[in-house]
C-alpha cells in the first residue's frame, strides 16, 4: 500500500516551526519522498475556506487533497512518511500517548509558539 500524498501547511516565517519544516523537506528530497507537497502559508494562497491565522497557529495536513488533519494528528501523518520519524508517528500515535500528546501541544507548544512569532512580527 502506497503511502498517501500529504500537503504540509506551515508558518515558514516561525523562527522555529520554519526551520523544523526545511529539515523535513531535506530529509524528504533525500528519500526521494514524493508524496509530501510542503507549502508556506505565511503569505500568498491558501487553501479553500481557511483563514491564515487559523493556518498559521498550528501545523495543518491536509491528506491527498481531501482531509485536514491539524496538530499531532497532522504531525503523526507527516512523520510516518519520513525516515528516522516512523518511531516517533508510532509513539504518539499510541492510545495512551495521543491525547497527551494533543494537549501538550494544542494547549501548551501551539499556542506558545504563535504567540512568539506574532510578538517577533510586530
């Protein structure tokens, strides 16, 4: 079963999230990893029926065109495409550890984050 194409929606002006995003696109043309599609939404076009606040708050996955997925479910879905990550999509993607793992970070690291990046673009 082949793997489904994701497109990463990211706030690639975040002094943090940006980077992080380019070492996954790295790591991904390395693999020759062709089913992720990463795309910047700090500025120009987004998708359909979202706001780039909404966009820029937390990371957004959207599943072969379809589907958004938003947060660590969006993360478990990045990470399970890319080498070294697989464990990590695993482990977060276990019972007891995905709903920690989403308010950590929905409550705590998102929103930290996104507060950061609006204080710094002021």
């Amino acid at each position: 079963m082949s793997a489904p194409q994701l497109e990463v929606f990211y706030n690639g002006d975040c002094s943090i999230c940006g980077p992080e995003i380019e070492a996954y696109k790295r790591l991904a043309a390395r693999h020759n990893i062709e089913t992720l599609i990463f795309t910047p939404i700090a500025a120009g076009l987004l998708p359909k029926g979202y706001a780039r606040d909404t966009l820029l708050a937390r990371l957004h996955v959207r599943v072969q065109g379809e589907k958004m997925l938003v947060g660590v479910e969006a993360f478990i879905a990045l990470w399970r495409q890319l080498p070294y990550f697989i464990w990590l999509a695993r482990a977060l993607d276990w019972v007891p550890m995905r709903p920690m793992a989403g308010l950590v970070y929905d409550r705590l690291l998102a929103p930290f984050l996104y507060q950061r990046f609006l204080r710094r673009r002021v």
